[in-house]
C-alpha cells in the first residue's frame, strides 16, 4: 500500500507544483478578467492546492487499499 501512494503521490506533487507555476503565470496574462481577486492570491492557491492534494490523497488510497487486500498468490493466477 506504501508503495502505491508513494507512486501516485509524488506524481500528484509533481504536477501541483508544475501547475502552480504555470497558474502563477498565467494569472499575469488574465489579471484583467479577474474579479476582485488579486493575481497570486496566495489564499486562492493555497485553496486550491490543498483540494487537488486532498482529491489525490483519496483518488490514490481506494486502489491501493483494494490492491493490499488481494492474495499475492491468487493475483497471478486471475489473469
């Protein structure tokens, strides 16, 4: 189980920070189109990283959970 959330974790940890980046620049190009709402809002990323993390967490934990309750020794024979 350890070694699939650490797969899909670091995974998601890659992108979130690839894709804070790529927010962080792209709110400079539509800081026009904003609302009340400042570009690098740090409450807004801080908001929206901690759902994406949090969407990541659960999306990676059923899976593994359902691959840790299989018998390593009926897996192979399944297929």
């Amino acid at each position: 189980m350890t070694l699939v959330l650490r797969r899909g974790l670091g995974l998601t940890l890659v992108g979130i920070v690839l894709g804070g980046f790529a927010a962080f620049g792209a709110t400079r190009v539509l800081e026009s189109m904003l609302y009340e709402v400042k570009p690098g809002d740090p409450a807004t990323f801080a908001l929206l990283t901690a759902v994406l993390a949090m969407v990541a967490l659960l999306a990676t934990c059923v899976p593994a959970w359902r691959a840790s309750r299989v018998d390593p020794l009926v897996a192979p024979r399944a297929e």
